[in-house]
C-alpha cells in the first residue's frame, strides 16, 4: 500500500496514512471516463422545453378569409406555422434524457477520478475539517493555507459548517462520500479528502 501524508487544516504534517492502490491507483482509461461524464451531464438535462403544434395552439376553427377574390393568398388556418403566433414546426417536447451506465463501469470510473487527483499529486489529506461556526472568511483561510484556487472537499458524514461555509465560495465544493462522482471531481482540479472518509470511500468502491 502506498503511503500519503496527513495535514491538518494549517497545511502542517501531522501523520501519515495508508492508501489501498485498488482504489487511489488505478489504470486510467479516458474512454471510460468520458462516458460516465456524459451520462451524468445527459442525467442532469431538465427536458422542460415544450412548444405547441398547429394542432395544439388555441383558434384556427374558422377560415381567416375566403379562398378567392381577396388577391391574398390562401389560407385555412391561422393556428399555421408562418403565422405569428401560429403554431411551431418541428419543435421541442419534453423528454428525458437520462439513461444509465452498468454499476461496475460507473463504479470503475470513481476510482479511476480519485486515482488521476492522486498520481497528479492534486490529492491531499487532512485529519479534520471542523470550522467553530458557518463563516465563509474561515473556509477560504483554510483553503488559502492550501493555495487552493478550486478544490472538492470530501467529508466523512454530512458536515453543515463547512458546507453552508463554502457556499458562497467560487471554485469550491463540499460532499459527503454519499455524493462523490466522477464529473465532480474532474470538475475541480484539487481533491481534498478528510481522512475518515478515506475508510467509507473503500467501503463503497471495493465491493
């Protein structure tokens, strides 16, 4: 197994922990990576755009005009396409976008996320992430301690101030290992794992 360094919050050495490589040290594969992002992104769509056809648009029972003798030119509706306020041709319709990938492949893909921030040397952990009270000003210090511009936070169980801390923080995010995934973690380019998550992380990816 390999061997990280542990800080605490100042960025100072504190001890050291074991990393098991079946998880912090797997073959990268991009393809993979790829295709577990663009099932997130395509899962994450709303697919609320909807306009109404002719058929669906309100009126167009009576014929605007009559067919000759005006010196216009025929029309039957004014619920038609070329009408202002007519209906739309060809447009979009509520849909779902989502679909899902086999659990082994999503599962494979998190480990290979968490193995890229660790071999890049992007990766750190600290023995404990407790802020006193929800303030912004102390999450960025921390951060600051880090010279993280941008990071991900991994917290052991859900952690209300740091969380609600780093809200109003650009760049930064906060989730429990519950939440982690792939396009979150390459979202940001610095991954930061408080160490009691370490041990769930395994305990959900090494099944």
């Amino acid at each position: 197994m390999a061997v990280c360094d542990v800080v605490n919050s100042s960025a100072e050495k504190v001890g050291e922990v074991e990393l098991n490589e079946a998880l912090f040290n797997v073959e990268i594969k991009t393809s993979i990576l790829h295709e577990v992002v663009c099932m997130q992104r395509a899962n994450r769509r709303s697919g609320n755009a909807c306009t109404k056809s002719r058929g669906q648009v309100r009126g167009g029972g009576a014929k605007p005009w009559r067919q000759k003798g005006t010196g216009r030119a025929r029309a039957g509706s004014r619920t038609s396409p070329i009408w202002r306020g007519g209906g739309v041709t060809f447009g979009p319709k509520t849909r779902d976008y989502s679909y899902q990938l086999p659990k082994k492949v999503r599962r494979l893909a998190l480990k290979m996320a968490i193995s890229a921030r660790n071999t890049e040397g992007n990766m750190v952990v600290v023995d404990d992430l407790n802020l006193a009270e929800i303030r912004t000003k102390d999450f960025v210090q921390v951060m600051k301690n880090f010279e993280f511009k941008d990071c991900l936070i991994v917290t052991a169980g859900e952690n209300t101030v740091v969380a609600k801390s780093a809200r109003n923080a650009v760049g930064y995010k906060v989730l429990p290992v519950a939440g982690v995934n792939v396009y979150d973690i390459l979202k940001h380019s610095k991954l930061m794992l408080v160490q009691g998550s370490i041990a769930q992380l395994e305990e959900r990816l090494m099944v």
